[in-house]
C-alpha cells in the first residue's frame, strides 16, 4: 500500500542512511530492522478471518454498472490498471505505456484491448472476470497503434457512435489518444458510474473493512503498549517500523506515520527525525489492507502525564468527532457532516474555519485509502447507507502539537456506526 504514510517513512529512512543500507532495509522489510517488543510479538496471523469477494458479487457490480450506464447517457466504460479494474473484475494490471484497457458496454460481456504478447496473461486472470471465457481480446503488436481497436470492439457490439465514460484513472496520453482515434464517440468522465457502484458497500465488503479495522486497532494497542514499556527514548521511525512489522506478521500489508510533539502539528507528518521524552504527544496515522479493502486509523497519547492545554484540545476534537458521527445520516448532504464537527471546533475557540482545523473532517474509504465521495464544505452529495467514510477532526497546534481522532464509519438506515470505538482519553488511547 504505497501511499503518504509509506512515503513519509521511507523518505526519512532514506535522508539518513547510507543507499546500500537503505537498499538493503527495504528488500528485508521492517521485521529486519528490529526486533520486536513482546506485546507486538505474539500477535498472531488473521489471515484465515479474511473472505474474498466472490466472482457472483463481482458480477452483480458490473450488472450494477450497466444500470448507472443507462441512467446516465453512457454507451461503455473505459478502465485501465488500477482499483475499479480490480473492483469490476478481480484482474490486476500494471499499467506500463503500452495500453492494456477494459471496456465495459452497456449490454453484453467486457472485452479488452491488450497486447499480443500479454494475451495469454490477461486471458489468464479473465477466467474469474464477470464475461469470462466469452471475452473478447482485441490484441496489437508492438508496431501498430491499438487506439482504433476500442471502435471496433464496440462496433462488434453494435455501436458506430456514443458516449464513452473515461475512469478517472487512466492517464492522459491514454485517454487524449483514445478520442483522437475514435472522433464517433464523445468521451465523458465515468465517475457516476464507478463511484456510483463503489460508494455504498456490499455486506462482504464490509466484513473486510470491519476486520482492517480491527487489525489496525490492535497493532495500535500493541505499539502503544510497547512504546510505554521501553521508555522514553525511543524515535518515531522505531514505531513505525515495529508497526509495519506487526502487520506482516498479523498477515495483511500495512505502514504507519508516527509523527511526535510540534511535528504531530502537522497532519500529514514530518520526515525529520523524532524522539518520545516523558510527557511527548504522539500521533500515529495508519492503515491496513485486507483483501483489497482498507482502514484508516488516527490515535493520539501522551507518554506520561498530558498538560491540560492536552487535554482541553484532545476533548474538543472528541467532541467534534462525535457530533460528526451523530450528523451522518441518509439524506444528509456530505458537507454538513464537516460542518458539525466544524462548528464545536469553532466554538471552542479554535476557528474559524481552517485555522487550526486544517482539513475536511472525512474521505470515502473502501478500495483505495481516500475515494469518492468527500466530507467537506460545500459538497451537496446525500448520503446513502452502506457508504463508508473516515471520521477524523482534528486541532493542530503549530510549534506545540496536534491532536486528531479518526475512525472509520459505515452509514447505515438508522443513522452512522463507527467500525472501532473512540479513544477515551490521552492516557488511555484504547477502549
């Protein structure tokens, strides 16, 4: 899961050592970097816990797709590489500059426009696609241009002319030579259709996210735990490294930002080099994959005993998490979830607006860590249960430190559900 909290650890590992040392870390991972204290130590793998989504709900979505199609004017979708080819079809892609596409149509089976030389991989990872075996593949040498190829994929299905939905995804050369190679099609985004069948999720979806969820909390019980034990004097990279460790060993791929005192100001953290003292505020930002399906957890704590200026600022942010929690509901416009939490951050003295509450107060989460639709200012999008969200208000305090509390959320008919409890305080981070 390459992603900010990936990049930020790397990034510092790599300012400090050596390259032949840093090779070396990344290709022995973080169980090699150290050892691990015992609370992270005996947690044991859940890889068992973890059900894959099935081809029959994989074939629901894509009939789910055909349905938005035609609610929307659009004659196919074009995929590439990337978390809604893997949500359509289960078939995972590096996208290279060779065009590799797969085009969902209104009616009939996908097919896809591929290599020749990759056909036989593509058609491979097609027999647990929705369309299967009856797929075609429109496949081009390395000499010719594969861009007419979506036409006539198209025409065979019986359209000269339409409107194409591009996903969000697929990178510009592609999509520029796409339409310039197909002037009978107009090309339009194709996010109602893919964030149309994303946004509310399946009862197998969330099965995953409740068990990343639950994955992450305990590695946090367990850092939190060790982190107490051993002292002062242990660095911010240490904890995320006993972090990433924790979820290889737990099963799933995970990483973690660990981000200490006046850098904890900083939402998406600091790539400098970090120590816990007695009484340092600590906040670790982090995830897990489970079976494609994420998790997105903040805690903050205090090594020893907080200030109260600690603990005024970790009780607004609980407060304005909760108010966000209560404001979810069906029908509810996406901003005014960010506007409740909002609203007790500025009365507390913390406003307005972005002043010391320096983002939106949450992002869609299923597939991809951050995803369609957004808990912001401004954004009319209704809710709709099944939809499943980040709930993290944050006070960041710059030169001092910064609190936030997330948790991730699913939107059910009764109102929103968090799927881990909140932090009950500073000195307690774990329910």
């Amino acid at each position: 899961m390459l992603n900010r909290r990936h990049f930020l650890t790397s990034s510092a590992v790599a300012a400090l050592l050596p390259v032949s040392a840093f090779d070396r870390a990344v290709a022995q991972g973080p169980a090699a970097a150290s050892k691990l204290p015992s609370a992270l130590a005996a947690l044991k793998s859940r890889r068992s816990e973890a059900q894959p989504i099935s081809v029959a709900e994989r074939e629901l979505r894509f009939v789910r797709a055909q349905e938005l199609m035609r609610a929307n004017g659009l004659d196919a979708v074009v995929l590439i590489g990337g978390t809604s080819l893997v949500y359509f079809t289960g078939i995972r892609w590096w996208n290279s500059e060779r065009l590799f596409i797969c085009v969902l149509p209104r009616k009939g089976a996908p097919f896809y426009v591929c290599p020749a030389f990759e056909e036989e991989r593509a058609r491979e990872q097609m027999r647990q696609a929705p369309g299967g075996k009856d797929s075609r593949v429109y496949s081009w040498q390395e000499d010719e241009s594969p861009y007419p190829l979506l036409a006539q994929g198209l025409k065979d299905l019986g359209w000269l002319s339409g409107k194409l939905g591009i996903e969000e995804r697929v990178t510009f050369v592609f999509a520029d030579e796409l339409r310039r190679a197909n002037p009978a099609f107009e090309t339009v985004s194709a996010t109602p259709v893919t964030a149309g069948c994303r946004a509310a999720k399946s009862a197998a979806e969330l099965a995953l996210m409740q068990l990343a969820n639950n994955v992450t909390l305990q590695v946090y019980e367990a850092a939190w735990k060790s982190i107490l034990t051993s002292g002062p004097g242990i660095t911010n990279r240490q904890v995320s490294e006993w972090i990433g460790a924790a979820y290889e060993q737990i099963g799933f791929p995970g990483d973690a930002s660990c981000q200490v005192d006046a850098y904890s100001a900083l939402p998406h953290g600091s790539v400098e080099p970090q120590t816990i003292r007695e009484g340092s505020l600590v906040l670790i930002d982090d995830g897990c994959t489970v079976e494609g399906y994420e998790s997105d957890i903040t805690r903050s704590f205090v090594l020893g005993k907080p200030t109260d200026r600690m603990k005024t600022v970790f009780d607004v942010v609980h407060r304005a998490q909760s108010a966000a929690l209560a404001a979810a509901k069906p029908g509810v416009a996406c901003g005014a979830v960010d506007a409740a939490a909002r609203k007790v951050i500025d009365e507390a003295g913390f406003g307005p607006g972005y002043t010391h509450f320096t983002h939106r107060v949450g992002h869609g989460i299923g597939m991809d860590g951050h995803e369609w639709p957004y808990l912001v200012k401004g954004n009319a999008k209704l809710l709709e249960a099944g939809m499943t969200f980040s709930d993290e208000p944050g006070v960041y305090l710059r030169g001092e430190f910064g609190i936030r509390l997330e948790d991730d959320m699913v939107l059910t008919t009764e109102g929103a559900r968090l799927f881990t409890p909140q932090s009950p305080s500073l000195e307690h981070p774990f329910a």
